[in-house]
C-alpha cells in the first residue's frame, strides 16, 4: 500500500511540475499572440481617418481587413446551395 501511495505521489509531483511550466511557457507566448492581435486590430482602422490613402495602401488594407474579420472563404455560393439544398426561404432570414 506504501508503495502504490509513494507512485500516486511522485506522478502528482511530476504532473504539477509539468503543468507549471507548460503554464510559464504559454503565458509567454499568449501575451505576444495578445500583442499581435492589438496591432492587428488598429491596424484595420487606420483607413477610417480621414486621410486619402494611396491604391496600394487601400488594396493591403482591405486584405488585411479580410483577415482581421476571418473573411478568407467566400460563403455566397455556399449559402446559395445550402437554401436550395435545405430549402430555406429568404423572407424567414
């Protein structure tokens, strides 16, 4: 029975250990990934100042917005033959 007690005791002791520095090495990297999600985010708004910005600068904002707002899959089409598949009416929508 001791020695079943001793095992339960060492595994608990490595788990808690492991978990702790999983825990260290996770916050790190949530905060960078915090970091580039508030760049990101203004970012995206710069081309709400009042400000002409040139072609290119509109064309890598509006991708950038695309990306910001997880808008990389058109869905148009799948929407189209889902209500023809389904049989949604609009007039619900």
């Amino acid at each position: 029975m001791q020695a079943q007690a001793d095992t339960v005791g060492e595994n608990a002791t490595f788990f808690a250990s492991g978990s702790f520095l999983v825990q260290i090495a996770l916050a790190g990297s949530l905060s960078l990934l915090w970091g580039l999600i508030n760049a990101l985010q203004l970012l995206t708004h710069f081309p709400m100042v009042n400000v002409k910005w040139p072609e290119n600068a509109m064309t890598y904002y509006s991708a950038l917005y695309e990306l910001a707002n997880l808008d990389l899959v058109p869905t148009d089409m799948l929407e189209e033959k889902l209500n023809e598949e389904v049989g949604i009416d609009e007039e619900y929508e």
